[in-house]
C-alpha cells in the first residue's frame, strides 16, 4: 500500500499573537504564504504544523504543542515603560508577517566543501533572520575563514559587502558552544552585524555566558567532517597576538590583502536556502509524515539541549531562593 507523503511546515507562535489571529506564514522557501488562524488555546511559543498532501491544493493545520495564553500572559506581561526604557529594540517591531518556519537548511560551498547549517529560529530570532538576509542578499560570497583556530574556531564574514545596523541580543537559551554551533561573532550587547564564526571545538568553557553568545544553529552531522578540512595554518588574527590576518587590512584592501600574504586560506564561496523539506530527506521530494531520525549537535538533540538549559535554570532560581 502507497503511503502519502506530506509537505509540512513547522510555525512557532509569535510573540504579540493571540488565539484568533490571522498569520501569514511563508511556504516552499517563501515562494507562496498560507493564512493561518492561531487556535484556541495556543498562546505564544506553541508549535503547530502546515500540512499538504502530495497531489493536494489544501492545507491542514494540527497543534504539536500548545502553550496556554493565559500561563505565557503571566510571564511576560510587563509595563510598557519598563519594556521601552531597558530594550532599545521594542517587541513591537517584531513583523508577525515574516513568520518563518522554526528549522531551515543552509548550504555554505566552501573550497574545502560544502558545510550544511541547520538555522534554529527558536534559538535565536534575530540571530536567524540576519542570517538569512545576508544569504538572501548575496553577502556570503567570496568570504574567507580569516580567523581560524584549530580546535576552536573558523571565523568569516570580512570584509562585509555593505555596512550593517547591529542586530538586537537574543533571550538566552543554554544551547551549548559544542562543535558545528553556528553564532555571529561580536563585541558586546547589541553589536552583532555580519560576521559568523563556526565551532570546531568545545568552546562552552569560554563562551555563552555572555547575552550576546548565543548560537544561531549548527553544522548539520554530514557536514562536520568538512570543518576539520578548513586551513588553520595562520592561526588566530594579529589583534589577539595571532600571526593571522589584520583585520583592518582586510576592512581597507579586502581579499586583495588577504590572497597575496595569507594564500592558504580557506574561503565560503557562496551560501544558498535548501527548500522546506530539506531537513528530512531528498529537497527535491516533499518531506514524509514521519521526520526521522533527530538532528544532533556533538551527540545531543534539541529536546536534550532544551530540557540541560531547563534543569540549569531551576538550578539557579533554586539557589537563589537559598
């Protein structure tokens, strides 16, 4: 008996949404969007499901998980004041109309390889959508791994194809620097623009305490031996004692200094959007009802990196109430 496949989309509730409210959620990688209602009894950060069987023009939408309004309204309502004076990124700036799907694929070819991201939009919102603006736009092109650390990290994004505006911190969520995590790299709050580093080693000894570090997704588990291929001959860049590039220089004369006194360097060649679908078998079929198997980062699923970050918090309220 022929089993039906399905075209499925995951959609998380957003922040400001409500039970009744219309959605616009983007379907087959943006090219079409699909009106949604929020059900009854779904507050924000519920999970639902798009489904279109194959063959099918028709939409059937289920709940996956339901977070009560009535139990998120307890937790986050604040004063407007308040909000407004401590977060110089209001949430009403938020565009409910650019709802994306909670996992996306994005291929980086690499001159040592293609190296597939798994982008997690509940990991990191604004870390997620930057992200697909800068493949959208063209501006991971033609990118060295200027700063690449063996055991650390490999580090790309100079010199930028155009000047950013600085990205908002996203919540902290504990996802651990394990390696494959994916994050932009930065100075302090509020200071991530258009440059990305990937970890090739454990780095959750010495990163993610900071509100700014926080992983945007992860090497998908094919592509983690593409990592170990990416030249690190030159080491760490000369502002942290490295013999590596100047970053300045690279800002001033572009890849025409790197390629002349850094000629080993490994280089992102272009980045591209899977299609929905993607993350569970051939992109050129549509996804099976059943996802397969979970994706893991260094061994660890989401569910367990989500339920370790959960039993840290209860710790530290724990402690706290001592």
């Amino acid at each position: 008996m022929a089993t039906t496949r399905n075209y499925q989309v995951k959609v998380t509730v957003p922040n400001g949404a409500t039970p009744g409210m219309v959605l616009s959620v983007p379907v087959k990688n943006g090219s079409d969007k699909v009106q949604i209602r929020v059900p009854d009894g779904c507050g924000v950060g519920s999970v639902l499901a798009l489904l279109q069987p194959e063959g099918s023009d028709d939409w059937e939408l289920k709940v996956l998980e339901a977070v009560a309004p009535e139990e998120v309204s307890k937790e986050v309502r604040v004063d407007k004041s308040e909000e407004d004076s401590r977060d110089p990124f209001p949430q009403d700036k938020l565009n409910i109309e650019a709802l994306r799907p909670v996992m996306q694929l994005v291929r980086l070819d690499t001159t040592v390889g293609s190296i597939d991201i798994i982008l997690r939009h509940d990991w990191a919102p604004h870390g997620a959508s930057r992200f697909i603006e800068l493949v959208s736009g063209g501006d991971l092109t033609n990118l060295a791994f200027y700063r690449a650390i063996q055991g650390c990290i490999v580090q790309f994004g100079l010199p930028p194809k155009r000047m950013w505006a600085p990205i908002p911190d996203d919540p902290p969520t504990g996802v651990p620097f394990l390696p494959g995590a994916v994050s932009f790299a930065s100075v302090g709050p509020a200071s991530r623009r258009a440059t990305l580093f990937i970890c090739v080693g454990d780095m959750s000894h010495c990163l993610g305490d900071k509100s700014w570090e926080t992983p945007i997704g992860a090497v998908e588990e094919s592509s983690l031996d593409v990592l170990d291929r990416i030249d690190t001959t030159y080491g760490d860049i000369v502002e942290f004692g490295g013999e590596g590039p100047d970053t300045s220089r690279i800002q001033a004369e572009g890849n025409a200094y790197l390629q002349t006194y850094f000629p080993k360097l490994s280089y992102v060649k272009s980045a591209m959007m899977l299609p929905d679908g993607a993350l569970e078998g051939d992109p050129s079929q549509p996804p099976a009802m059943d996802p397969g198997p979970p994706i893991r980062l260094n061994g660890l699923t989401a569910e367990d990196i989500a339920e370790a970050a959960e039993r840290a918090r209860v710790s530290s309220l724990e402690a706290a109430n001592m």
